[in-house]
C-alpha cells in the first residue's frame, strides 16, 4: 500500500461508500421516475416537471457520484491489492458488475433525453422491470464485497 492510501485508506474508503449510495439512490428513483413520467400527457406541466427533476437527478447527483465511485474505488484497489492473484476472483466479479451498472446508468441517460425531445418509446411495464436490476446489482455486488465467498 503506498504511503499516500495508507495514510488516507479509511478516508477514501469513506468517500468511496458515500458516492455508491449517492449513486444507487439515483439509480433506484430514476427508473421509478420514468414509470410515472409515462403516466402523464406529453407537453404537460408534469411532463416538463419530470423533465427538470429527470436532468437534474442525473446531472447534479447521479453523474457525479458514479464518477467520484470509480475514481475512489480504483484508487481503493490500487492501495489494497483486491482483485491481485491469490485474493479470490470477487473483485473481477464485482468489476463486471459495476461495469454493468455504468452501462445501465448510460441506458438510463438515454431514455431521459428520449423523454426530454418526447419520444419515449418504452412502457411503463418496461421502467418498471428495469427498475428492478440495479436493487439485484446491488445485493450481488454487495454480498461479494463483505462475504467475499469467490
């Protein structure tokens, strides 16, 4: 570990856990948002509502929290060698996991701008199966981390 993680471990470590939750906030209500942006008529004032709610959530919370997610959990690895051969292949399978969150999150982003030109596609049935993934993301990637059982 160098001297800089070692010093500031428990900081980043901390920082890190804040940023997740901050993030699977936004990615938990987003979805539920885009359910009931589906129940109300285009160029409505609630569809302009759900619209300044939907860019805000993504652009002021949810962007931001994934990015400082990543840049402290890489610098979480760096300092701790998870992942390093000999330490169980959880880390892998949580990397993959995260990557899918980021790939979801990046799904999400587009449905907000389809939303935002009006030309939602997807059901409220959709948003609200896809609402879904991200809480079993969570407990998979959640149950690695602490248990560490692979």
């Amino acid at each position: 570990m160098s001297a800089f993680a070692s010093e500031y471990y428990l900081w980043l470590k901390a920082i890190h856990v804040i940023f997740v939750i901050a993030w699977m906030v936004g990615m938990f209500y987003l979805p539920r948002l885009y359910v009931y942006h589906c129940q109300v008529t285009p160029n409505s004032e609630a569809d302009e509502t759900f619209k300044v709610m939907e860019r805000k959530l993504l652009r002021v919370i949810m962007n931001p929290a994934m990015i400082i997610s990543f840049i402290t959990g890489i610098l979480l690895i760096l300092a701790t060698g998870a992942g390093a051969p000999g330490t169980g292949y959880w880390m892998h399978i949580k990397l993959v996991l995260v990557l899918a969150m980021a790939a979801l999150h990046g799904m999400l982003s587009s449905y907000r701008k389809a939303f935002a030109r009006g030309e939602n596609q997807k059901s409220e049935r959709f948003f609200r199966i896809l609402n879904e993934v991200p809480t079993v993301l969570v407990i998979v990637i959640v149950l690695l981390v602490v248990v560490k059982f692979v």
